[in-house]
C-alpha cells in the first residue's frame, strides 16, 4: 500500500477516532497529523499481519495516551509548583478537559446533545473511553481492541460494561439538569 | 469469569457471549424484567455513543499534514554534538564513580592515642611511658611533672635514614623523650650542648641520640619574647594602647563621657606648593630627629582620606562637636592626638610640612633625645590639620 492510498483509506477515519479521544477539532487535528505521520513513517515496515485500519487506530490510540500521560505530568508540576494539589474537592485535579470549541454540528438541539455525549466521555478514564470509542464508534471487537489497547479480552468486556453504567449515569444527569 | 449478570448484559448486547451462555442470559432476560430495563438502558447508552456525528476531513488538513511532513522531525531530545558525546559520557562516569566512591569508602577514623600509647608499652616495658599524638607534641603520660611536658615540644621525628616512624622503633625515642622530659634545666642545657656539639640543629633545636629533635626551654622562651615584641611593636603602630578580651565589656566606649576633654579645635589648612603659610609655630629643625617621609607617625597623629574614618575617629580621640565636611576630593585631614604627643613644632616646607613631636609616656619623663619628627607631603592633597595635642 503506498502513502497517498493509506492517507486517502484512514485518514478520515483517524480523525474522527482522534476526535472523539480528544473532544475538541483543534486537539483532534494535531493528533491524528501527529498520528498519520508516525503511520506513513512506518508504512514500510508494516507486514500487513492486521488490517491497516487496525493498525492506523493503534497508531492513535498509542500517540492519544502518550499524550494523556506527558500532558498530566505537565499539569501536574504545574499544579505542583503552584501549591492547588489538595485544593479541590477531593477528586483528581488532573484530566484533560475538552477546550469550549463551538459544538460539533450545526443542528442547535443535536449540536447540544453531541456536546453533552462528548462531555460525558470525557469524564471517562483514558483506557475506558478508547474503549467505548473503538466498540460503539469504530464497532471494532473485543479482540481487536485487547490488542490495540495491550489488554485482555476479559478485561475489555468488564471495562466496557464499567463505562457504560457510568455513562448511563452521567448522560441521566445531563438530562435532569435544566 | 465475572458472574455479574449485568456484566454479561453488557456482552450480550455486543454479540461478544458464547452460545451457551447466551442462550442462558436470554433466559434470564425473559423472567427477569428488571434486568430487561437494564438492557434498554445500555442500549440507549451504546445508540447514544453510536450517534455521535462521523466528519470528514477539516478544510486543509491534508495540505497542513503535507506541510508539517515537509519540516524536519521534531526531536524531544537535544542530543550533543559527536565530538562532545566522549567527554560528557567521561563525566557522567566521574561523577557516578565520585557518587559510589562516597557512599562506599567512608574516612577511617584516627587512631585512637590510647593504641599508640598501647603499643608503645607493648615493646618498652622498662621505660616510662610517654605519649605522642598527631600534633608531634610529646607529654608525659607518668612520672613527669607538668613543668617537664610543657619544656618539651617535639617539632618533627627524623629519623637517621629519614624513614617514617614506625610503631615497633618509635618506643626507644619515647623514652628517649621522656628522659628529657623528666631532667631538671641544667640537665637539658647539657644535653642541648651535647646536640650542638653532634652537629644538630642550631636555633634552639636539639638532636638526640635516636635522632630525635625537640626545642629547648630557651629557644621557646626566647621565641616568645620575640613574639611578645612583635605584638607590641604592631600594637604600637595601630595606635591600640590595650587590648580587649573579646568577651570584656566595656561600657560607654565612644560615648562622650569616654572622651578626653578637648576645647574647640581651629584647623589650620596647609595647602600646596607655594601658597600661604600659616606660621602659628616657630619653625624648628630637628636635625637628630627620626623622619618618617610620606605619613604622620600614628604615635602622633592619624591622617584621613575619608569621611567615615575621620568620623569615627574624630569621636574616638576625643574632638569635640560633629567631625568637619571635608571635600576628600582636595584635601587630606590630619588628627594630632590629644595625649599621646605632643607637637613641638609644625613646619610647613615647600613641598611638605614637617611635625616634630615628643611621645609622651605616663611612666617615664620625657625624653628630648627621643624626638621625632614627620613629614607630612602636601601633594597630591592639602592637608587639613586639627591639633589637639597639649601645649
């Protein structure tokens, strides 16, 4: 497969899983050009012994979490040396927050609704919510994302099953908040 | 396996179950409709998920992944040059050697005197016992008095061949010492004599026959004199009539009450070459007096070249009032002491002004062959001369 027929197959593809890791255009476009160009670097060492697609998700969800981590270090010397560990309300101070971007479609009550789904994602854990996304976006199986996530498949299905009452219970109380 | 029922729920509606058990799960769903509640509840969970808009590609971003390919990669890492990569990983061992090296090798601790001391009668059990430590100073540890350890210092251990003192042959100089630490005065004089007479050492210094050098009682008490004298000569010079103890105090020091009375004082201005001289004193030559070229004895008087000098000093010696603004710039100031002198003549010369003055001492009569006079060098500066000696 050369590059220009990867890019044209995935790269769409790479951007709406980087988008819905991220939250927000701005972050999901430096991912998935971050994401596309490790891709392209290192076609030519790709054996084909998954899909491609596959491999173009792993490169992401991979480059996703590097930056998670380096991101949380960063916040967290920052909030560190600015003495606020402790200040809040007991709850992890550290977590990447979707930017206020203007919300995803045009539509007012359907751009609504995306932003609350998007917003509930984002209170996931990183592991779960590539989760969620790469079942209910990119309806890839447990296997393949035990392999893309470096995770069992037991732990996949009981990940799963974890977020989605967690998402049950954030999206109900969007929905009771007026 | 997890046996949560819900958490099959969540597999069953993935499609993720094996046969069996889900076949087993569809029974439950059927008899339990709490459990159908939760699978429509997933359900609107995972449609929800489901329906987040797919977009496309935003505007440029092809051109800006294009773009971004074109620069060279971004390196997180700031990687040295070749030729400095052999010198910083030479460091970097240095410093881990130098880490390892002071958590592992700690410093021995000195030997305890007591083992020397233990050797020492281990191999001369005849003789007295003496101790030496470190500092290569010898005392007697039994049957000396304290007057024979302080007539003893030793100052080095040379041995014939000059090789370093070992603890087997260092007992017979032991008590080679201690032998002289025990003889009366004459009895070192002799021995001294005896050194002398070997070719030992002359300045005080004796040699003893293990070769052994110590310092008689008279070289060290002349070396204290000499430095005795030393101290006062310097003492003399800075113009310090006593020394205090550091912890002594003394109250009132600076204070007014402290200072010699002293009725106003009128400078008197000696400028450069050729200008007026003032001639409030008669002119006097003391062709057998010491001249000091270039500064004003401190027995006499002190000479300033800045204010916060001449301030302090100006309350120390007893001026009266607040000390003059002088411009430092042009002029130089100089304090004749109240008591310490007292001036004979001031005569300006041409190119200096000539001050010859008599040291008084409370204990002796002044003495007129003792005179001294300074010459005091008009230039660079003018000199500003406040006189407060007695007339």
């Amino acid at each position: 497969m050369s590059e220009q027929e990867f890019l044209d197959k995935h790269a769409a593809l790479v951007y709406n899983l980087a988008l819905r890791l991220t939250g927000n255009r701005a972050d999901a476009e430096d991912l998935a050009q971050d994401a596309l160009l490790k891709a392209v670097r290192a076609l030519p060492g790709f054996r084909g012994d998954s899909q491609s697609s596959t491999w173009a998700y792993r490169i992401t969800v991979n480059t996703w979490k590097n930056r998670v981590r380096s991101e949380k270090r960063r916040l967290f010397w920052k909030t560190v040396s600015l003495g606020l560990i402790g200040a809040g309300d007991g709850e992890d101070e550290v977590r990447d927050i979707p930017a206020n971007d203007p919300p995803l479609d045009m539509n007012l009550e359907k751009q609504e609704k995306t932003f609350e789904v998007q917003k509930a994602l984002s209170q996931l854990e990183d592991d779960d919510r590539a989760i969620v996304v790469l079942r209910e976006i990119e309806e890839k199986s447990y296997t393949e994302i035990g392999d893309m996530l470096g995770l069992a498949q037991g732990t996949v299905k009981s990940r799963l099953f974890r977020a989605r009452i967690k998402l049950k219970t954030l999206l109900g109380k969007m929905a009771a908040t007026p | 396996m997890n046996n949560d029922p819900r958490e099959q729920l969540s597999a069953y509606l993935d499609g993720a179950l094996p046969d069996a058990q889900r076949a087993q799960m569809e029974a439950l769903l059927q008899n339990s409709p709490d459990l159908r509640r939760e699978l429509e509840a997933l359900r609107a969970v995972s449609s929800t998920i489901k329906g987040l808009p797919h977009e496309g590609l935003p505007q440029g971003f092809m051109a800006r992944f294009h773009a971004r390919r074109a620069r060279p990669p971004r390196s997180e890492w700031v990687f040295l040059p070749p030729m400095a990569r052999p010198i910083a990983f030479a460091l970097s061992c240095g410093v881990v050697a130098l880490v390892v090296w002071d958590k592992t090798v700690t410093t021995p601790e000195p030997a305890p005197m007591h083992s020397l001391n233990e050797a020492a009668v281990a191999t001369t059990k005849s003789a007295p016992v003496a101790q030496l430590d470190f500092a290569n100073r010898i005392s007697p540890a039994t049957g000396a008095s304290a007057a024979g350890s302080s007539a003893l210092e030793v100052s080095g251990i040379a041995g014939p061949a000059s090789e370093p003192a070992r603890r087997g042959d260092i007992a017979p100089r032991l008590a080679e010492a201690d032998t002289l630490a025990t003889q009366t005065q004459p009895e070192r004089k002799t021995l001294s004599r005896q050194a002398r007479a070997r070719g030992g050492p002359t300045d005080g210094l004796m040699t003893t026959e293990r070769g052994l050098v110590v310092m008689s009682e008279e070289a060290r008490s002349a070396r204290n004199e000499q430095m005795f004298d030393f101290i006062e000569t310097q003492k003399k010079k800075m113009g310090i009539a006593r020394v205090v103890a550091k912890d002594e105090v003394i109250s009132g020091l600076n204070s007014p009450a402290m200072a010699p009375k002293i009725g106003a004082v009128a400078p008197v201005l000696f400028k450069g070459v050729g200008a007026a001289q003032p001639a409030e004193r008669e002119l006097e030559d003391k062709p057998t007096a010491t001249q000091e070229t270039g500064r004003l004895s401190s027995d006499a008087g002190l000479v300033f070249s800045d204010g916060h000098s001449l301030a302090s000093s100006w309350v120390l010696l007893g001026f009266p009032g607040q000390p003059p603004t002088v411009d430092f710039s042009l002029n130089r100031v100089v304090l004749i002491k109240p008591s310490a002198a007292r001036i004979l003549s001031v005569t300006p010369k041409p190119g200096s002004i000539n001050v010859v003055f008599r040291t008084l001492s409370p204990e002796e009569a002044p003495d007129p062959a003792a005179d001294r006079a300074a010459v005091i060098p008009r230039e660079p500066r003018a000199v500003l001369l406040f006189d407060a000696s007695p007339r």
